[in-house]
C-alpha cells in the first residue's frame, strides 16, 4: 500500500463504478455518474491509501477519523476483479486494524465502523475480523468492530 494522493481520485473513482456495480444493479440503485461523483465528494488523500500489486493500481481504501481518534470508519475500499480471491483484501484490511491510521503508528485503531450493500459478499470478510451488524437498512449493512475483536 502506498498513500494516496489527490492525483489518485479518478482511478478509484471508476474503480467503485466497476466494483459496486453489480451490487447497486441487484439494488435497483446503479447510477454511472452519482456512483462516481460519490466518490469524488468524500475521497480525501490524508485518509487514504492506494493498493498496488506488481507495480499496478490493485484497489484502494480509506480510514477516516470519527471525531475520536480511537474511531474510525473504513470507507472506499475496493480491490479490481482480477485480484480478488487472492487474499489481499483480507491482508490489507489486517494490516489497517493492527497498524492504526496514517502514521502507522501501530496499537490498533480502536472502534471501526463501516458500511457494505446488502448482498455483497465483502460482508463475509468483514465479519471474519470480527465486525458485527450494529444496524440495516434496504440498502446498507452497518457494521462496527470494537477493539478488542
């Protein structure tokens, strides 16, 4: 993983376009251009990381304080089709929890909250790191870890 830049938003941007969209088709809530712009709107690079493999833009994924520094939500974390079911997403997402946010300054990150699609298989992953369903609506699973998951 490498930080993220501002120079990085419209790889990832079309990224989530191509990641949820099978999701938000199943949904009835796929729009092209919203799915995009989403990104864009909340996409800040001090939160931030780009996943490579081999040299090559493999996903990405954010930690964004909540207010707390002992609180974070996980949010844009994609990985492309043609790396998934190769374990990265699951040593990525290990490597945040242990490690903490940006500075790495490790000790963990204490309550981690998140939200994944009804449906999405991504929900098994989370749920092996020990986040549990803390709220749902029709659309979205809202799922939290405390930190002694």
């Amino acid at each position: 993983m490498r930080p993220a830049s501002a120079a990085d938003v419209e790889a990832i941007a079309e990224l989530r376009a191509v990641v949820l969209r099978g999701d938000l088709e199943r949904l009835g809530r796929y729009d092209a251009r919203r799915v995009r712009q989403r990104l864009r709107d909340g996409f800040v690079p001090e939160w931030s990381w780009v996943i490579e493999v081999g040299g090559e833009f493999a996903g990405c994924v954010a930690l964004r304080p909540d207010g707390d520094a002992r609180c974070h939500w996980l949010e844009h974390f994609y990985v492309g089709a043609q790396h998934q079911g190769r374990g990265i997403g699951s040593g990525v997402l290990g490597e945040l929890l242990e490690r903490g946010g940006r500075d790495g300054g490790g000790g963990g990150v204490g309550v981690v909250r998140l939200n994944v699609l009804q449906g999405s298989p991504a929900r098994r992953l989370y749920e092996r790191y020990g986040f549990v369903v803390e709220a749902e609506d029709s659309v979205d699973v809202f799922m939290v870890r405390e930190p002694s998951a």
